[in-house]
C-alpha cells in the first residue's frame, strides 16, 4: 500500500541520514525479462525484489529495494545476509517424452 511504501521510504531516509557508520553491501542481482517489462532481485534477500520497465529502471529500482530491505533488517535487529559463494548460472536442458 502507498501508506506502507512512505512508512519504509521514511525509515530508508532516516537510517541514511542519522547513521554515520556505513556498511558496504556486495549482493548478486538477477534481472530477467518478465513479459514487457523486467523482474529483478537478489537471491541472498528473500523477498526482496522489483520489477521496471527497462533493464536501467530494473536496477535502479532494486537498488532501492535493497536499501529499503537491509534499513528494516538492521532496524529490526536482524543480521543482514550475506552470500554463501559465488553463485553458478547455467542453462539446463531437459528431455521429457513429447
């Protein structure tokens, strides 16, 4: 809802103004062709994902999302995750009788 999406922008803009100690967050983003637009997210964020009209959009958006989800977490209390490795892309092929 608009009322939640300001609650979360408002925590965002207080937690980068009233912390002086900032964390450096390295995440592997996926941004996939979703229809006519772009589905965007980070795999070590449950949850954390957004969808923009180009590949730019996608990402600028995500970025703000990812922002927006590690505030809460901290602000929670909860320990921001990170990535187990390097993830493995690869294409599988599958074979099923026709």
């Amino acid at each position: 809802s608009t009322g939640m999406a300001a609650s979360l922008c408002a925590r965002a803009v207080w937690f980068r103004s009233y912390n002086t100690h900032m964390a450096d967050y390295s995440f592997t983003a996926v941004i996939e062709p979703d229809d006519d637009s772009f589905h965007a997210y980070v795999p070590a964020l449950p949850g954390c994902h957004t969808f923009g009209d180009t590949i730019d959009e996608a990402r600028a958006n995500l970025i703000e999302a990812v922002e927006l989800h590690i505030a809460c977490l901290i602000e929670d209390g909860i320990e921001v995750p990170h990535e187990a490795g390097e993830p493995i892309v690869e294409k599988l092929h599958v074979l099923l009788p026709a």
